[in-house]
C-alpha cells in the first residue's frame, strides 16, 4: 500500500517557487528573467521582457496539448488511462499538480467517431459444424456502396465455396461445405468502414464403430490392434494400462491409420506387451486385452504302447499343435539313430518311427521329446514271442497268445484313429479250423475296415482306425479233429473325452462371472485329468484361454471382464489322449453388478395406518440401470422383514399401507435391476405409526438468513420459532458437534427455541444447525455466526520513496484482522 503526503508552503516574498521532479522539462519559465548584457554579476543588466513574453506563448501552446509540466506524451497517456490509474501514473511520471491535473482531465471530451456505413454488424463471433453451411450478414445503409469480404485479410472471390447475396440492404456471404480451413477471421468492408467476426469450426465427435478385440499371442509373434471410428483422418490417443503410447516410443510400436481405421502394430511381441489396451477419440473409447504367453505345445495324439510279433513292423505314431516343432527319438533314454530298419518322418504335425523286422533286442521304452520344450511321450513295444513246441504228428489245436499291454493280460489298448493288427499264432494237426466272434456273434469279414486275415498257422485280426465302436470283447476258437483252444480279448479303444455339457452362467459382477458346466458323458476311456477355458465378446472371432494349466473342477470365476460387454464362453475337457471337440458354447452374457444402496431414507408423512417413504437415487448405478425399487418394513420385536410392494417403485417414494397402529416400524428400501438387489438403505430410527397433526417446520428470522455479526464482549441472543404436532424434538449443534452448556445456553419451549451467549468470544463464531424432528420428518435450518473485534496494529512501516513534499510509505496486512476483513487504512 502507498499513500502519497504533500505538504506547500509559503514564505514571506512576493513570489511562489514551485518544487517539480527531475523527469519535467528542463525549461522554465523563470529563464526568462535573465539580465541582458555581459556582467558577471546578477545585479547587472537589465531583465529580458521579450523574452518573456516568448515564453508565455510557448506555455499557451502547450496548454493546447496538455497542462504546464506535463508533456504531450504523457498527456495522452493520461486522457487513454481509467481513473483509477490517474495517481500511479502522476507519481511514475513526477506529475505534481493533481488538482490541476484532475481537473484538466474533466474537460476534456473524448470525440467518438462514428460511421453511418453498417446499420448491421456482424456478430463477434460465429460457430459451425463441419461440412454445414454458415451465412455472414450484414446491412449496409446505401444499396450503391460497394461492399468487399476478407478472409485473414484476403479478398475472397466468388465460387462454388463462396457466394456473394445482395438481397435489398442485405449483404451475404454463404460457406458451403465448411472445413478445418474455414477456421479463421472474416471482414467485410464498406467504403470506409468495416466490421470483423471470427469463425470457429466445430469438429463433430469422432465415435466407435468398431471396438478392439481381445487378442493372445505367443512371445515373438506380431500383434495388430484395430479399430474402427466414424470420421477420417481423426486423431485418436492409445494407452496401455492407463499409461499413453507416444509416437516417441516407435522402436516398440508403429501407428497407422487406412481411412477410418487406426492400427496399432507389435512387430515382435514379449510378456512385457501384456495389458489392456485402450483408444480414446473426443467422442468414444474401447478397450481390449492382450495376452503374451510363452509357446505353448500341446499334444493333439499321444503315442501309445504296441505288442507285436517277430519280423513285424512297428510304428510310433504322435501328433502335435505345431508343425514346425522338431524332435529326437529316444530308446531307454539314448537317441535314435536311423538305419536301414529304422526310419524317423515329420510330416506336417505328425510324427513317426517306424521299426522294420522288430526283433526281441527292440522291446523297450521309446519317447519323443520336442525340441525347445520341456515335454515328453512315452510308450512301450512289447515283444510278442512265438513258442513253438515239437508237437507229434496228433496235434491238439493251441493258440500262441501272450499279451503284456495293460492292467489284464489279455486287455489290449488302442488310440482313436490308429490301426490294430492282432496276430495271434496257431499250431495244430491237423490245421485248425479258425474262427472270430465278437461278443456272442460270429465275425468273418476278409475286407473292409474291420477284417480277419487268414495264414498258414498265423489268424490276424485287422482294425484300420479305431474308433469307439470297436470296443467289446473278442474271442478266437480253433479246432481239429483232437481237440479245441479258445482266447479271449478285450479290445479298449482310447480316445479324446467328449465335451463337457450344459455350459451355464450361474451369477455375474461388476467384472466377473461365473460358470458351470457338467463333466462329459464319455470321459475317452481314459480319466479326465482336467479343462480349458475360452471366452469371448459376441459378434468377435478370437477367443482367449483362461487357464493354461488344466483346471479341475466344473466351476470357473472369470475376471477383468468390461460392465456392459456381451460375452461368450465354452470349455474344452482334457485327458490323456488330448483335448475334447469344441462343445456347447454358453448363452450370451453381460457382466453387472447391482447398484449401490439408496441415499438420504427420509420419512415424508405419518397416519395412523400409514408411513410416505421418500429416497433419492444411488450413487452408483452401472450398465444395468435401475428397474425399480423394493420397499419392506419390520415391526419392533419382530425379526421378519415383509415386503411392501408386489410389484416394483419407479419413482423415489412410497407410502406403505395397512401398517399396526401404535407399533414402531423400521423401513428399508433396495435397488432392483438385472444383476439382482443392491443392499438396502435402512432408515436411522424406528417410525410410530400415529398420526402427525403438523409437521415440523422452522420459521427462520430474516436477519439470520445471512452471517450473523457481533462484537466481542457483546450478548447473543436468538429467538426461533418453529411448527410441529405433536411436540418435536429439537436440537441444537455447532460444526457437528454438541453445544458446550457451560458457554451457550438453549432454551426451548413447545413453539420456540432460544439460543442465548452473555458475553460472546471469538470461538463462538461458526456454523450453527438446529434440526426439529417429528418420528423420521424433520427440518433443518443453518445460522452463521461471526463475532468480530478491532485488527492489529499494520505490520513492516516503511518509506519507500522521498520526492519533493512527498513521500511513499508500505505496510504488511496487520496478523489479526479481528476475524473480519480489513477494510480503509488511516494514516
């Protein structure tokens, strides 16, 4: 704060000396009191009239452009000035003569010239869509006045863009088809005059039209996210977990737009990339997730165990996901390697070892392991001998059969879509007769899938792809004329479980849900070790796993799902052949969640039989909105809640009916939408069920509508009525908290409450709320109170500056304003 002192004196000459700071001109009008002549001394020669009256012109000249002691410049700083900046300007400049200086400035007239070329301006400022037309117009007062528009101070010529309307007065200029360009500042010009507008060009939102999919690669694999928006060449920003992609990362990523499509590309994903993925335009936003796995193999046919004869082949059949994937054989855990007998082949996904003229020294373990993963197959040959015993010429019939394959000697198992050649030896003399049957059925095909092959003392039983059907028990009778041998076999096809069935949706979240589904009807032949999970968003084509690892049990919670998004999702049972068919695939779902409880349960009115509940909608409602609301009550000494309403409230309040005279009655309300019931909203205090005469109401004074002011030392004393029947309750607080009654003292009667302070304190400013309530109704009322005292004295005095008379002096704010605003200082 500066205040400025001046302070004129006068002696006792004849004349005045007026005191001007250094800034003023250096000429001044004493000059011309100079003696002629070319004495030294002051008392020589005579005084100078004609030069005196040289500058009383001079100062008549000024006047003309301001007062005495100010320049021209500064003059006209002066008259362009608000008054309010008069004296800062008079001190910077070392203007002394305020007075003077005001009083010039009030004579002054500032001349307006105005021009009579433009009945109608153009507006400040016009604002259009883009791609829409907008028209300019104005009026001019002589029809014959050329009129010329400018565009950023260019002349604008007549076209197809823009076109020119004379319509009587009227002047008009139409943009068609307005684009980013058309942004820009716009003059017409009549004659001498001209107006100005500006026109803003509103880009219309960019929208969503086709939302990013979900995506699971595999590390090293290039990834690319798209989507699709309703405006071309619109800017779109891209985020990964909240965080912005830049363009300064392109070593990572590369952005690409085609049109309305924005791509996001990962030439080479890592477990790094993994997250959600998000592109927000200025009207719209979507997001997916994208899973970077580790390569994963899975095993599509595992090889199985074989029991064949001498000088027969063997063959090591598997199958894997990836076609790519080489491996090595190995016998007993020592590799392979081929040889003429031997031969090892990759064709696409299979892979093979086949062994030529098996012989005893080839019974063992044989594996296949995938290179690059830790993975294995494993599986037996079993060595089938042939024992020839000398027989005499009188041969009873005998068949050769010793099975080692599974738990039962005679058990032999097989894998889906391989082949089985069962040779089964025969010795006898005469030669036996063979036969086949199948339960209790005799079999004698020679061809086809399923046949039986007949040698000299060799039977072989031929399946070219198993398949489930070909399971049961087989059984091979020979005989001659001395006697009779039987066999039996059991034949177990294994394959891939069927698919799990009834896929269901039990109950969803906000981000979750949870499925169930019932195991298959045919596990295979073999136990089912486990399942995978998959979803998806309907109408999308990619599907993610949720579990990499066999999960075991048939209830599966999947999360970091999107509220609102439909959704799909299937399940895959395992075993250890390989993975199920794709089954039934679950109904389109919705994530959801119920709402949020209701706010501010308040009571409205009270009858003997009756209770108007009124509420105010949830804070938080989510994507499945609100498909009304559900009241219930319970009667004091009652644990049962009953429900008010059979059908469902739409709006915020209810009035319950049929309700026990008399009782206290506690209310709740609930939200209802798809997702189910929120949790209730539970009024503070129980309700008797009587009538209420009168509700409460407070009759606030006008005076205490606005803050309440008094000065320390001073009484408060305030008088309120209120209404209310029967008598309310009535309460007084202050910031929350209760009146402390060794301070404020309260009063009420059955019409009015008083509040009363003797002697008020600082500490007894704040905010007062007294509450009158009648069972849940009440009302509410606020009083401001502020009790005020004289400010400290002001802080760091100090003068600033000295000129002449004058002086300027600052201050700081005093540190106790006494609680109110500090208004004029004294000096």
């Amino acid at each position: 704060d500066a205040l400025p002192i001046s302070k004129d004196k006068c002696d006792s000459c004849s004349f005045n000396i007026d005191v001007e700071a250094p800034a003023a001109p250096a000429d001044n009008i004493l000059q011309a009191f100079k003696r002629t002549g070319d004495a030294k001394s002051e008392d020589a020669g005579e005084l100078d009239f004609s030069a005196l009256l040289k500058k009383r012109e001079e100062k008549k000249k000024a006047e003309e452009g301001g007062i005495e002691g100010i320049p021209p410049d500064i003059w006209e700083m002066l008259k362009g000035a608000k008054p309010s900046e008069y004296e800062r300007i008079a001190f910077q400049y070392g203007v002394t003569d305020l007075r003077g200086m005001l009083k010039r400035l009030k004579k002054v007239k500032v001349e307006i010239k105005k021009s009579d070329a433009f009945t109608k301006r153009l507006e400040s400022c016009y604002q259009v869509d883009k791609g829409q037309k907008i028209k300019l117009m104005v009026e001019v007062s002589n029809p014959d006045l050329p009129v010329k528009w400018l565009k950023n101070g260019t002349e604008i010529r007549p076209s197809a863009k823009y076109i020119f309307e004379n319509v009587g007065l009227k002047r008009i200029l139409t943009i068609n088809k307005s684009n980013l360009s058309d942004d820009a500042a716009y003059e017409c010009v009549a004659g001498d005059d001209r107006c100005i507008t500006e026109v803003f060009v509103k880009e219309p939102p960019v929208t969503v039209t086709k939302p990013l999919d979900d995506q699971q690669v595999f590390v090293g694999e290039k990834v690319e996210l798209e989507v699709e928006v309703s405006e071309e060449g619109a800017q779109v920003m891209w985020m990964k977990d909240g965080v912005e992609l830049t363009r300064e990362e392109t070593f990572k990523y590369r952005f690409k737009k085609d049109g309305k499509k924005h791509i996001l590309i990962i030439n080479e994903a890592s477990l790094e990339d993994t997250g959600r993925y998000k592109v927000l335009t200025n009207g719209g936003q979507c997001e997916a997730e994208l899973v970077v796995e580790e390569k994963q193999l899975e095993v599509i046919q595992d090889i199985a165990d074989l029991t064949v004869k001498a000088a027969e082949q063997a063959v090591f059949k598997c199958e894997v996901s990836d076609e790519k994937v080489t491996g090595k054989w190995l016998k007993n855990g020592v590799e392979i390697r081929p040889s003429k007998r031997i031969t090892m082949t990759h064709k696409g996904r299979i892979h093979k070892l086949v062994i030529d003229d098996v012989r005893p020294e080839d019974e063992a373990d044989y594996t296949f392991v995938p290179d690059g993963f830790a993975l294995y197959l494993s599986a037996k040959l079993n060595f089938l001998e042939v024992k020839v015993d000398f027989v005499p010429r009188q041969e009873p019939p005998k068949i050769h059969l010793d099975c080692q394959a599974g738990t039962h000697t005679n058990t032999i198992v097989v894998v889906a879509g391989n082949k089985l050649r069962l040779d089964v030896p025969i010795t006898g003399e005469p030669a036996p007769t063979v036969s086949w049957l199948k339960g209790n059925v005799p079999f004698t095909d020679i061809e086809g899938r399923v046949r039986v092959d007949l040698r000299k003392e060799l039977s072989s039983f031929v399946i070219e792809g198993a398949i489930r059907a070909d399971e049961g028990n087989y059984e091979i009778i020979v005989t001659n004329p001395v006697g009779e041998d039987k066999a039996t076999l059991i034949i177990k096809v294994v394959d891939v479980p069927d698919p799990p069935e009834s896929v269901r949706i039990t109950s969803v979240g906000e981000d979750w849900a949870n499925v169930v589904w019932d195991p298959p009807k045919y596990d295979g032949g073999q136990p089912v070790t486990g399942y995978l999970i998959e979803r998806k968003k309907k109408g999308s084509q990619r599907w993610m796993k949720m579990n990499f690892e066999v999960y075991n049990n048939t209830t599966y919670e999947s999360t970091k799902m999107i509220e609102g998004v439909m959704y799909e999702i299937r399940v895959f049972a395992v075993n250890k052949i390989g993975i199920s068919q794709q089954g039934q695939t679950s109904k389109p779902f919705m994530p959801i969640a119920p709402t949020s409880e209701p706010q501010h349960i308040t009571v409205e009115d009270v009858t003997d039989t009756t209770c108007t509940l009124k509420w105010r909608p949830p804070d938080r409602i989510g994507a499945g909105g609100i498909d009304g609301y559900l009241i219930e009550y319970c009667v004091e000494g009652s644990d049962e809640w009953v429900v008010a309403n059979e059908e469902l409230v739409e709006r915020c309040g209810y009035t319950v009916k049929g309700l026990p005279t008399g009782k206290k009655v506690t209310f709740r309300v609930r939200t209802v939408n798809i997702a189910g019931k929120s949790e209730p909203a539970v009024l503070t205090q129980p309700v008797t069920i009587r009538e209420i005469v009168q509700q409460p109401k407070i009759r606030l004074p006008r005076q205490l509508r606005q803050t309440y002011i008094k000065k320390v030392g001073e009484q408060v004393n305030l008088l309120i009525p209120f209404q209310g029947k029967p008598r309310p309750q009535v309460k007084w607080t202050k910031e929350g908290k209760e009146l402390d009654p060794k301070q404020i003292s309260v009063r009420t009667s059955e019409c009015d409450t008083i509040l009363f302070i003797r002697s008020a304190e600082r500490s007894h400013s704040g905010k007062y709320e007294l509450s009158v309530q009648i069972e849940g109704m009440q009302d509410v009322a606020n009083i401001n109170i502020r009790i005020v005292e004289k400010p400290g004295p002001a802080q760091a005095v100090t003068v600033k500056d000295v000129w002449g008379f004058n002086a300027l002096l600052e201050w700081q704010p005093p540190k106790d304003n006494g609680n109110t605003e500090i208004g004029r200082a004294h000096v």
